[in-house]
C-alpha cells in the first residue's frame, strides 16, 4: 500500500493493479488519434501548395513521392475530392482510435476506483474502535464518496489529458519548428508563461480546495446526525434549532465554493488571455511573413491550425493543475485513513479456550487526558454471575471494552487475564467471538427480525433462533407481527421499541453461544416482568457460562454472585447482596434511594385504593 509520503501518482499506481494494461493501451491509441488529427493539417498545406499552388511550392521529398504515388499533383488537381476524401479518412480513423482510448480509460477508471472503495471499506472495517470513536461518521463517509469520485474523475478525464497534452504539444512543436523556426519561437513562447502561471496558482487553489472539503465534511456530518436522530430531533421540538445550525455549516461551505470560484474565474480568465495573445500573434506574425513571401499560404494555415490545436490543451493546463490540485486534497484525505494503523495481533497471539477466572490487576485507562479507571483489581470466578454498578461515567462500559479489546490496554497500565492468559497475547477475532457483548443502545441492521438475529452464525438453525428468542422473551412479540421472523425491521431497528431492540440484541448474542457473556445495561428499557422472566431463562441457559451484569439499577444486581461498585473509576466495594447492604457505603445509599423511588411509585399507582 502506498506511504503517506508517496506523491499523488505513485499512490494512484498503488491502486492500477489488474488495470495497467487498459491504461497504456488508452495512451496508444490516444497517441494514434493525435497523429491523425496532426496529419490533416499538414494534407491541408499540401492542397494548397502543392497542388492548387501556381507555381507549386517546394515540398518534403517524402510527401513528394506519396504524391506522386497518389497520381501526382496534375490528378489530384483535376479530382481535388481526394484531398478531401484523405481528409475525412484521417478524421474517421481518429474517432477509432478516439473511441478506443475512451473506452480503455473507462475500463481502467472504474478498475481502479473498484480497487480504490474495496481497499477503503476493508480497512475502514479493521480500524481499531478508538478511530471510530475519534472521527465523526458524516466526514469518513464524504471522504469514502466525494473524494473517491474527484480521484476518479481526476483520472477519467484530467489524467489522460496531461499525457495527451505531452503529446500533443512535443509533437505540433516539431512540425511547426519543421516548417518555420521564427513562427514557431513565437507561438511558442507563450507556453512557459502559461504553466509559470499555472504552478503559482497550483497551491493557492489547493489551500482553497482543502478547507471547502473540510466545509463539506463537516455539513455531512450534520446531514448524517440529524437522519441518525430524527426521533430525537422531533421529540425535543429541535427542528428549528437544527435547522439553524445546517444553515451555518450550509453559508460556510456555500462560501468557500464561492471563494474558490472566484479564484478559479480569475485564474482562467487570465488563461483565455494568454491564449488569445498566443493566437493573434501567430496569426499576425504569420501574414507578416507570408506577404513577404518567407512562408507559403499553406504554412501559414497549418500554423495557424496547430496553434489552435495546443492553445487548448496549454489554455487547460490550468484547470488540470487545479483538479490535480484537487485531487490532491482528496487522495491526502483518502490517505489520512489509509495510514491509520489497523488492529494487528502478533504471529504468536494463542486462540486458547476462553475458561477461567477473569482477573483485571492494576488496571488502568484514560481517554485523552480523561482518566477513567484506576488501579482497578477484582476476579471473577468461572462460570460466576458478577455484577458492576457505579454512577454514569464511573468506568462500567470500559471495564467491557477492555475485556474484548474493543480499546487496547496500554503495557503499563497492569493486566486483564483470562484462566491466567493476557488478553493481550489472545487472537482478536477469537477472543471478540467467545465474549458475548450485548449493548444498553444495540445496533440493528435494515434486515428481517430472523436476519438480525443469525447475523453471527453462517447458515444458521431455524430452530436455533426460535429457541433463542424464546430465551430473550422476543418470540411471542414477534409472532404477533404481520410477517413474523421475516419482518423488516427498518433503518437502526427505528420500526421497534427501545426494549424489543434490546430483546433482539440478546438472542442474536445468544446465537454464538460464548462462554462469556457481558449484559451493559441491556436490559435497562424492559419492564419488571418481562426483565425476570428473561433472568429466568438466561439462569438455566447459562449455568456453566461467566456472566457479567453491568447495570445502575440493583435490582438487576441482587442474585448475582458478587458485586463491584465503582466510584470515580476506583473499587470502592466488592461483596454480596446481602454483605454490602451490611456495609456502611455508596451500594446501601443507592439501594435506599432506589427503594424509597420504587415505594413512591407504587403509592403513587395505587393511590385510590389507599384512599
């Protein structure tokens, strides 16, 4: 894979696997369709010199003889249609090779942005959870569109044309310089103040180009937020709110455009000028010298024609280097994920059986300069049921994304062992796959309830996802629905209710069968009874399993074997049920404050009847 080093093409090469031979059979012919169309100007000086000249002019020996070879100058002046039948052949035999070389160009474009999307998706997919953390979704997904559809368009269209360009302009100034030195010096000396002028502009634009990118992430990025939370959006009347702030993001990237379009006007305006300046003083310089009688009528013609022919194509190196510019921007953006290091396991990490007692020694964590954990120590026993609690921001949910390495604990932070082996030296893959997480907010795919659920498991049993969604208490609800199993659930699960996706989340966890398994609040939107009657379930399901409960609510905590109470990141308590409600400490002041709300809410529900 290309280094962030690398320039702009050797990256782009990085990419051209199984597409390389496309494109350099679109430079042939390419490099074909230019030599014909250089031919029809120089057929043109010889009609008009050689054969309706009176006296002929001198000509090439060669084209003398290819002359003479089509019949000689008294024949062609007698059927003058065959200059102009030579004519359209050479224009129709250009369009082939025209033809061919935008058709090979298309294979090798799309070759390479399939290359280009492939190689993103698949990295993107190995990033650690900590880059995804630390990059807003709305900027990843305009870098994985926007910017792969610039570099695509950078090579369909702007690539080929800097060859052509070589080409074109290396070939019409060897025939010009052929033909009359004086006129070609001065066609040709606007072509060093064209690309002077091109490269002073070539990083102007590029700064230019950047910052609208960043302006166009970051209005995506608002976009995606407010499709992601539309309910949220709705529920808290934030519709005028939000729409105020896409307004702001929508003025700065709508300015910026601007600002880029002025710059790019003013830059190609000056282009048009030079190139008309290059025309005129060909034309001028040209009828000079041909009533002098230093250059024939046909010369000056064919000047005049290639100097259309390269005015172009030096009048758009301007906008070439601009969209290289671009292109530029896009693929260091592009890059910026590339170079984002992957998770990567050691050669020697062990896929061992995930049995044993789960010990967290010393640990400690911090996100940024935010510490989280610290000197954390505790054990839980195989096959135990353990309980967390603590206050929102305690540590409970980095405890689990420790324990299955979604972040990576640092060397000298202490150690989390499984049956005495560091996680650390365990496969990803393997360990992900034993732990079973099952989230307080679970993502749900735009797929049937029967695929959400078997999502782990290939090929999966029927019978298996009935049986676990018995055990989630999820499979009388969803017989109920119109389609049953085969209902679509929607974009994130939006068609079900907050306690339904979670129902789902844990019978698709379910499914994998680990031998670990991490409820983190999970159960936080079901109600009392449907929450013990999965319990219940889960208890006979998971006798032999480990099962860790993280959860603010002790009542979900009561029947486990053992309880940890986090302050601050810290162990403040470690016991039973009954052992901390003894203890004077943080678990029996929460446990009072949650009864006494329980007991108000039911005097509250059943306030009639005590009155």
């Amino acid at each position: 894979m290309p280094k962030s080093q690398d320039s702009i093409f050797t990256m782009l090469n990085g990419f051209a696997w199984g597409v390389r031979r496309c494109f350099v059979a679109a430079i042939v012919a390419s490099t074909f369709s230019i030599a014909l169309n250089f031919l029809t100007p120089q057929i043109i000086r010889l009609s008009v010199d050689f054969v309706l000249g009176t006296p002929p002019a001198e000509i090439p020996k060669t084209a003398a003889f290819l002359l003479e070879l089509a019949g000689g100058r008294e024949l062609l002046r007698a059927h003058f249609i065959f200059c102009a039948l030579t004519i359209m052949i050479c224009a129709l035999a250009s369009g082939v090779f025209n033809y061919c070389s935008r058709v090979s160009i298309a294979k090798c474009t799309e070759g390479f942005t399939k290359n280009l999307r492939n190689t993103l998706f698949t990295h993107i997919l190995h990033l650690p959870f900590q880059w995804h953390t630390e990059n807003q979704t709305g900027d990843i997904i305009q870098r994985c569109t926007s910017d792969v559809e610039t570099v695509r368009n950078f090579i369909s269209t702007q690539l080929i044309e800097v060859i052509q360009t070589a080409v074109l302009v290396s070939a019409a100034l060897s025939l010009m310089f052929a033909m009359n030195v004086t006129l070609a010096l001065i066609s040709s000396a606007f072509i060093p103040l064209v690309i002077l002028y091109s490269l002073f502009f070539y990083k102007k634009i590029a700064v230019q180009f950047l910052e609208a990118d960043e302006a166009e992430g970051e209005l995506m990025t608002g976009i995606q937020e407010n499709l992601t939370a539309v309910r949220v959006v709705r529920a808290f009347g934030r519709e005028k709110h939000e729409k105020e702030l896409f307004t702001q993001k929508l003025d700065v990237f709508t300015h910026k455009w601007i600002d880029l379009g002025y710059t790019l006007g003013f830059f190609w305006g000056i282009g048009d000028l030079a190139t008309a300046g290059q025309i005129l003083a060909v034309v001028c310089s040209g009828a000079y010298l041909a009533a002098k009688g230093q250059i024939t009528l046909g010369v000056l013609l064919a000047f005049i024609s290639y100097t259309y022919a390269i005015s172009w194509p030096v009048r758009t190196l301007g906008r070439t280097l601009s969209e290289l510019s671009k292109s530029g921007v896009s693929i260091t953006r592009l890059r910026e994920i590339l170079n984002s290091p992957l998770e990567t396991d050691s050669q020697l990490a062990k896929k061992p059986d995930l049995k044993g007692d789960i010990c967290f020694e010393q640990v400690s964590f911090q996100y940024g300069d935010l510490k989280v954990l610290d000197s954390l120590s505790f054990c839980i026993p195989q096959g135990s049921t353990f309980g967390i609690l603590g206050a929102t921001g305690s540590g409970k949910s980095t405890i689990a994304y420790l324990l299955n390495r979604l972040y990576e604990l640092p060397q000298d932070s202490g150690k989390i062992t499984i049956g005495h082996k560091d996680i650390r030296e365990i496969n990803r893959f393997h360990l992900r796959r034993g732990i079973g997480l099952i989230l307080q907010e679970p993502f749900l795919f735009s797929k049937t309830v029967r695929e959400n659920i078997e999502i782990a498991i290939e090929n999966a049993d029927i019978q298996l996802v009935y049986k676990n969604a018995k055990i989630a208490a999820l499979d009388e609800n969803i017989r109920e629905f119109s389609h049953g199993y085969d209902t679509m659930v929607g974009e994130r699960g939006m068609t079900l209710s907050g306690g339904q996706k979670q129902r789902v989340a844990i019978a698709r966890t379910l499914m994998m069968d680990c031998p670990i398994l991490i409820f983190d609040d999970s159960m936080s939107n079901l109600d009392m009874e449907t929450d013990e009657k999965i319990r219940l379930a889960l208890a006979e399901y998971t006798a032999a399993k480990t099962i860790i409960l993280i959860s603010h609510r002790i009542s979900a905590l009561m029947q486990t074997d053992q309880i940890l109470v986090l302050e601050n990141g810290r162990p403040v308590q470690l016991g039973t049920h009954k052992e901390l409600i003894a203890e004077d400490g943080l678990y029996r002041r929460v446990y009072k404050m949650q009864s006494n709300a329980m007991l108000l809410k039911g005097l509250e529900e059943g306030g009639e009847d005590l009155a």
